[in-house]
C-alpha cells in the first residue's frame, strides 16, 4: 500500500470484543459500509439493523435520539440541526394541503411564522387564539376538521401555563393531534399527559452551555416511523460531533435544571417584592395566575422569570443594558444568565387585540436565570434596578 493510499484506508483501531469505550465514540464519519450487496440491502430495506449513510441516521445520534425518548417518557426521537428545524419538519410532515392547524397566539415567533407563512404557502390552513381561551379552542375544533393543536407550556415570554390535559381531551376528542413544543417544561416533565408529540429545542437544557444547536421530536413509534423519510430527505440530520456535545450535556440535565430552578425561584421572590417592578411572571410564585396549574401539572416551575417595569419600555431599556452578569442576547436554559429586554421580545405579527392577549406589555423583560451564585445575581439585578 502507496502512502498515498494508506491516508485514505488508516489502521483499524477497533477496540477489541471485550473491550469498550466507557464514553461511547463519536461516529464522525458520514458513510457506513456492509461486506456485501446483499446486507446493503437488506438493511436499506430495513430487515436488519445498521447504518448506511448519516443524512439517514448515525450511531451517536442515534444514542442521543433513544436517551431522549427514554427521558421523555415515549417510544422514538428523531433529532435534527436545530428546535425550529425539528418543528418545522414535524409541521411539514404532518400536514398536507386542505389541513387546519390551531395554535396559540403564546407560541415562540418563528413556530407562528412556520405555520402562518411557510404552511400557509401550502394550503395549510391556521386559527390562532389565546392559550388561555378554552372555550375558543371547543369551538373551532367543533367547528372544523384539524389536524393538529400545537402549544407550549409554560409560554415564551410570560410563562402562561396552559392546562395540559383539557387541551390534550379536546384535541383528541376531536380527532387531532396534539403536539406539544416543550423546550420550557424539559424532557421530564408532562410525560404522563397523552400528548402525541413533543418537540424540544436541545439548544437550550439539553446541552445546557450554550455552544451547540439541537432539535428533536420524540413520540410513539408509528408517528415517528410515519415522520422518518420526511426527515431523511428533507436534510437537517444533526450532525455526530453536535450529538455528542448534547449527549455529554444530559448528564447534569437534572441538576442543572433543579439549581437554576432554585436560583428562578428566589430571583422571582425578590423581584416580585422590588418597588420599581409592576409585575413579576413565574409559575412558581402564588400569586401567578396559573399557579394552581403549574403545581399540578409541573415538577419544577422553571428558569425563566420575566417582569414588567412600572416606569415603561425605557426604563427597561436601561436596566437590561446596566446589568453585568446578564448576557444581553436570545436563548434560555443554558448555565449563563440571560437578559431579553422588550425591545427585542416584542411581536411584530399581532393585532393590537392579540398583543393585549398575549400578556406583554412595552417594559416586559425576559430573564433566563443561570448557575451563577444566586446572591451574586440578585445584587446584579438590585444594582440595574436602582
Ligand atoms: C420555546 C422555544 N421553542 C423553540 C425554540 C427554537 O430553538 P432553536 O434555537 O434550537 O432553533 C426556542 C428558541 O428560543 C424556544 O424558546
């Protein structure tokens, strides 16, 4: 063998039989190969199990799909390159030409923008309401065949807590799906609802530090089996060295969520007590309208707590570029403190009727709380107030 061959076909380093990796490998190679046609085909006709090519599936991602489905409570998981990828495709794949959607009004920005433009484009049609408007949701699904009720829970930005289980009965009793983006709650949390699918951004807990993008769908396997050539062809397969990073981040998932829950917690409390403040959003506080809910339906109310200023959007303005601790940017659930001022939460899309439903006000600010010393954070935040 020429040198010139040999970089191309390196030494097998195979660990011998016996002899395993503690931490699996990254499998950072795009193509796999059988000895012969005969086993390439069989396995592409899925009589045997295997690996061909990664826009398909690939080892290290496909440990990190089965640990999510595990975590979550459900049969399969498809993970792909980013949260708005994975539902995106999940929403491509669903629906076909002549479909309602419903969702919410309390949905992060781009899912509304998937499902009023890029669906709509395909004779998708949508009814968007207030997740609090129950009566509503009755009502149009009475009214109309649909395909799927889409929602969140807790909401981005003011954490509305929807009530789970009535919109997953009237969903179902109506013959839809009810698929839900719970990027918020995490993968341990509303496994116990009959929700058809779940979609998570693994940008956010998953990894957990920030430093990699991730999307999944986990569900039961006819939905998700119904979903994969959708996904293989439609080309956002997350990459191995990505999975690896998110599989290396699940294993502080709980902890990390339960002390940045602690830290949410008792930022929420001193905020909530803060003169210059009108109103603090936090699912774990008793005076949240959802309260109730969220003690039923939550195991931890979450990282995120977001308030409203008594002195208006430039008062917000200035708090949120006077803290020193608090990334001044998007994203939430990762170690680091994160600020969203209203002027970069705010909706363009809405009718004056919908932004008042939606809860924002024009000095809302978003707050993702991080690991950081919970002291430290509180005093950044006192000092930004003042
Ligand atoms: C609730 C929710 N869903 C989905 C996403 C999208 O995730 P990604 O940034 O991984 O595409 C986000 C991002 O902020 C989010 O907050």
């Amino acid at each position: 063998m020429k040198k010139q061959t040999l970089v191309n076909h390196p030494p097998d380093v195979s660990p011998p039989p016996g002899n395993v990796p503690v931490t699996a490998p990254i499998y950072q190679s795009v193509k796999f190969e059988f000895e012969s046609i005969d086993e390439t085909l069989r396995m592409l006709r899925g009589d045997a199990p295997g690996y061909f090519y990664m826009r398909a599936s690939n080892p290290t991602t496909r440990q990190l799909e089965l640990t999510l489905a595990q975590l979550q409570g459900r049969d399969d998981c498809l993970a792909s390159a980013s949260g708005v990828n994975s539902i995106a495709q999940t929403l491509l794949s669903l629906t076909k030409q002549g479909d309602h959607v419903l969702f919410f009004i309390e949905t992060y920005g781009p899912t509304r923008n998937i499902i009023r433009r890029l669906l709509a484009r395909f004779g998708v049609e949508n009814t968007m309401l207030s997740i609090e408007d129950l009566a509503g949701v009755e009502a149009v699904l009475a009214s109309r065949p649909t395909r799927l009720v889409f929602f969140e829970s807790p909401t981005n930005p003011v954490t509305k807590v929807a009530d789970v289980e009535k919109l997953v009965a009237l969903a179902h009793r109506h013959g839809a799906l009810a698929v839900i983006d719970n990027t918020f709650a995490g993968f341990h949390q509303h496994g116990e609802y009959e929700i058809d699918l779940y979609v998570h951004s693994l940008t956010k807990y998953a990894s957990g530090t920030g430093d990699v993008m991730g999307g999944a769908v986990i569900g039961r396997r006819e939905l998700i089996d119904e979903m994969r050539p959708d996904f293989a062809v439609l080309g956002a397969h997350l990459d191995p060295h990505a999975a690896f990073l998110i599989q290396r981040g699940l294993k502080t998932y709980f902890v990390r969520y339960s002390a940045q829950t602690a830290n949410a917690r008792k930022i929420a409390e001193f905020l909530e007590a803060h003169p210059a403040v009108s109103r603090c959003h936090y699912p774990g506080l008793p005076s949240h309208p959802h309260a109730a809910l969220a003690r039923k339906q939550m195991k931890e109310p979450g990282t995120v707590v977001s308030f409203d200023l008594r002195d208006g959007s430039e008062a917000a303005r200035k708090f949120s570029e006077a803290l020193k601790l608090f990334a001044l940017t998007a994203s939430l659930g990762s170690t680091e403190s994160l600020v969203m001022p209203p002027q970069l939460v705010g909706s363009r899309d809405f009718t004056p009727e919908q932004a008042r439903q939606s809860g924002l006000t024009p000095s809302t600010v978003r707050l993702s709380i991080g690991l950081e010393d919970v002291g430290d954070l509180i005093a950044d935040i006192d000092q930004a107030l003042g």
